[in-house]
C-alpha cells in the first residue's frame, strides 16, 4: 500500500521517467517508475530488493481524469503557498551543507522539507521540497505548474535535474544560471521559458547521460546554442572536473585554477 502511494505522489505525467531512491530497501537512485498511458511501470536495480524486476500498477480512470483536472486548474489559478511552509533555522543548515544562498528558502514544518519557491515573471507559481527526512520521498512539487525552477542573473543557462544543483551553479560562476527540470525531462512548456538565454548548457546527472544527449539535440533543432556536459557526478557535490567545466562555460578563464 505504501509503495502505491509513493508512486500516486509521483504525479508522474504521461511518458514520463521518473528516477529517485528506493521506498522500499533505501538504494540511492535506484528506483525508476514510468507512466505509460496510465500503466505504471516500476523497478529497483538493487540486488536483493524485494521489487527488483519489473513490476505494474496501473491509475484508475479517476486518477487520471483528476490529474489531468489538477494540471489545467493549476494554469488558471495562482499558487499561494501553504501555512505550513515557514522561516526555520533549519534552512540555514541545510543551506551551509550545499554552499547556497538561504535567503528565499523556507521550511515544510509538516513534511520536514526545505523548500525552494518558484517564481515566473517575479511571481510565486509553484514550490519544490527536499525531504531531510531520508525515509520520506526525497522531492515533492507543491503545485504542478510548468515552470522551470531557476537561480541566478547570468546569460548562460544551465540545466540540471534538481533546485540544489541549481543553486550550486552560480554560486560556481555568477555568469551562469541554474535551472532545475526536476527531473530528466524537457518538456515543451519549458521550452519558451528558456529563450531568453544567450547559450544552454545540458548538465543532468551522470546516470541520465542519455537523455543529456537526446536533450541537446532537441534543443538544437529547435534553434538553441546548446551544448552537452559530461559531468563527473552530481554537480551538487562540486566534484573538481565539474567546477572546472562551469568555469570555463561561464567564461572563468582567470580563475580555474582554483
């Protein structure tokens, strides 16, 4: 029954893959579920995990119907941000752990999550949490806008899978700005939302090497200045290659060095 539920809070869209760590033996990114047509597939890659293999739960015709509801009302209405989502201190930690800015983060006091607001046009649509708690689903969507989440000034954009990897990019290079699919997908709603950038950098974590591929691509055929990064690891944890790389997509030169 939990697992269920842990796939349900997915709200995974239509063709969608989703990849995070596994509810049920805590592998690290080892737990994939994809929607086809409302047929949910998932699986864990780790060895003696009791849904190793593949495995299906299907949506019922009212869940997708109220999905599909949700999704359009949330283009109609503005988002406001839930009562229990506050100023902790909690932030500051959480925020000193990564090396990023506190300043616009808040705290989920009833899911124990650190949140990062969403704004578009310098409005407030949609919020995303990281869980501390380790046993909880690690990111949560408060609304289901289709805005990407973004941080930082600089014409170069970088595109990554999370708000954490975002924050950590300018903070690297201020000529750069993070952008966070929250997940692996570039969806054509985003697409728009990234005109406004001299050039893109697609930089999604190592295991999703493909879909950075195929993501440039797209992009590059609808007209971006795209290129791919091969990344060491999760840019969050600021391997030195990594840095390195943003430094000099962000025209750095002086200072690679350090």
């Amino acid at each position: 029954m939990y697992l269920k539920q842990y796939i349900n809070e997915m709200h995974l869209e239509c063709d969608e893959v989703r990849r995070t760590d596994c509810p049920v033996c805590g592998g690290k990114n080892t737990f994939t579920a994809t929607n086809s047509a409302g047929d949910v597939l998932y699986n864990c890659y780790k060895a003696g995990c009791s849904v190793r293999g593949a495995h299906r739960t299907r949506l019922t015709v009212d869940q997708v119907v109220n999905r599909l509801q949700k999704n359009k009302q949330v283009n109609d209405t503005d988002f406001v941000m839930p009562r229990y989502i506050t100023r902790s201190t909690k932030v500051g930690l959480f925020a000193d752990q990564w090396g990023i800015p506190s300043d616009d983060l808040l705290f989920d006091i009833k899911d124990n999550r650190v949140v990062f607001p969403v704004l578009r046009d310098n409005k407030l649509v949609d919020a995303v949490g990281r869980a501390i708690n380790k046993s909880s689903m690690k990111w949560k969507r408060y609304n289901n806008s289709d805005s990407l989440y973004r941080k930082g000034y600089g014409p170069t954009g970088v595109v990554v899978e999370d708000a954490i990897s975002a924050s950590v990019v300018p903070t690297v290079n201020s000529a750069l700005t993070g952008i966070a699919l929250m997940g692996t997908n570039m969806r054509d709603e985003y697409i728009s939302q990234l005109r406004s950038f001299d050039k893109l950098v697609i930089a999604l974590d190592p295991d999703a090497r493909d879909k950075t591929i195929s993501i440039t691509k797209k992009l590059r055929s609808v007209g971006f200045n795209t290129s791919a990064l091969n990344l060491t690891d999760d840019i969050k944890y600021r391997r030195t290659n990594d840095v390195r790389s943003l430094k000099v997509w962000g025209g750095d030169i002086e200072n690679l060095s350090h």
